[in-house]
C-alpha cells in the first residue's frame, strides 16, 4: 500500500488526510499545473455523462475544494452533496460554493467515504474524481458507494491510470518522475505530497483491473474510458438493477 509519509506508522487515512489538509491552500493552482489544464475538460467530460440519466441526488465523494462538485450544478435541478475527509480542503470548497451562490444546490459535508454519512438506496449517481486511489481501503469505499446508491445507480470515478502506447507511457514516466517532484517543490514544502501523487498513480489500478475492483462489490455494467492518451480513465459502473 502506497502511503504519504513512509516513515510513519499512522495509517493511510490519518496520512491522506493530514496530507490533502496541509496542502490545501496551494491545491488549486497545483492541479491546474500537474494537469497542464486538462483538469477542466476531463471533469466537463464527466459531467456530462452524468447528465445523461438527469439524476436528481448526486453525492461527490473526496470532494475536496469542490470543483467538480460545481460542475455538477450545470445538471437541472440536481442537488449536490459534497463529502470528504479533509477539513481544509472542504474548508475552500464551502468558501467556493458561498461565493458562486450555489449553497442551494451544494451541501459540503465532512465524511469518511468508507462510512457515508447517507442511508441505502437514496442515490441516483456518485461521483469521485482522483479520490479512489487515495482511500485507506479502497473495496470499503466502494461498497460504501454500491449502498447508497438505488438499483440503477451509476458511479463515475475519474482516476489517474497509465498509456498503454509505449511511447507516451514513457512520455508519462518522464512527466512523474522530473516534472511532478519539481511542480511539487515550487508549490509546497511537502516534499512528500508529491512523491506520493506520482507513487500511488503509478501502483493504482487501471483499466480492467479497475473494473473488476467494481464488479467485485457487486457493479453490473462496467465501462472505462481512457483520456488523453490513458493519463487518466473515465470509469461508469452501474447498480443492478435487482439489487
Ligand atoms: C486529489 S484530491 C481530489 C479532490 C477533488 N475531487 C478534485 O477532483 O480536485 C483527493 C481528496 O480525497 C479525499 N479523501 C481521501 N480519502 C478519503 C476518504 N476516506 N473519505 C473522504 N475523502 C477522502 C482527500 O481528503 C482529498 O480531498
């Protein structure tokens, strides 16, 4: 299991969490340089394959500074409820949805996705972007999600994932190994924040080997979709409907 901080003993959770808490102020502007960007297009992407089924109650899990948990708002008359661990990163996030005026649509919620603060079957769609991979147990989490949604649910995980072409995997290598430490450097003076980004993208799951992570807490249909050249996947599961 790939932790923030090697040398201590605390578990993944405490780690994550004080880790996304510490760098809180700065993850903003660090995304958009780490992802050069693409962040917002990825995200928009997401959005609309949510929108498809026009769910009313959407849960964005590892919410963190919200952004996605705005982007959900361009759904009509969807509400949205913000969930995440870090008090910090939530923090921002409620100053986010003041400032937009969009405190009727969004509830930001402190949460641990491996004990959702929601009942059973209540849920027309979760989403979490690049929060999966940090989760202290990672099937926990997942049949957290498979709970609360209703039979015909869908999640939508966007996740860090590896170009299966050998040229841009190495282009990726690249990426992660001189340009993430060095972003990392100039952003925050936790130097392991940011070897544990390009640490844990590297050993997460991807592709088929998520999916079956999704299969194995008891999602039907399961779908990914690799973006830009596989640097990140779009994964869509769905609730059975017998469930
Ligand atoms: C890389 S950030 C992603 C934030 C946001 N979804 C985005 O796309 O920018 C990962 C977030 O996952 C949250 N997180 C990690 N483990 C969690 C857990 N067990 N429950 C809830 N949130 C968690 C962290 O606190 C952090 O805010």
């Amino acid at each position: 299991m790939v932790k923030p901080y090697k040398d201590s003993s605390s578990s993944k959770k405490d780690q994550v969490t004080s880790m996304f808490d510490g760098i809180a102020k700065n993850y903003d502007a660090l995304n958009r340089v780490i992802s050069m960007g693409i962040d917002k297009s990825w995200r928009r992407k997401l959005v609309a394959m949510v929108a498809q089924k026009n769910p009313k109650e959407v849960v964005d899990v590892a919410t963190g500074t919200g952004d996605l948990a705005l982007a959900l708002t361009s759904i009509p008359n969807a509400t949205i409820t913000g969930i995440d661990i870090a008090v910090e990163m939530l923090e921002i996030g409620k100053q986010k949805v003041y400032q937009n005026k969009l405190d009727r649509r969004i509830k930001m919620v402190v949460g641990d996705a491996e004990s959702l603060p929601l009942t059973d079957a209540s849920i027309d769609a979760v989403t979490v972007a690049f929060g999966v991979r940090n989760f202290g147990d990672l099937n926990k989490g997942l049949s957290e999600i498979y709970r609360i949604l209703k039979p015909g649910g869908q999640l939508f995980v966007l996740e860090t994932s590896v170009p299966k072409k050998q040229f841009f995997r190495f282009g990726y290598k690249l990426y992660s190994s001189l340009f993430l430490p060095l972003v990392g450097r100039l952003f925050s003076s936790d130097k392991n924040a940011y070897t544990y980004l390009s640490d844990s993208a590297a050993a997460f799951p991807y592709g088929e080997a998520f999916n079956n992570k999704l299969k194995k807490v008891g999602f039907s249909t399961v779908e990914d979709h690799p973006q830009t050249f596989g640097v990140v996947t779009i994964y869509k599961a769905t609730k059975r409907i017998d469930a």
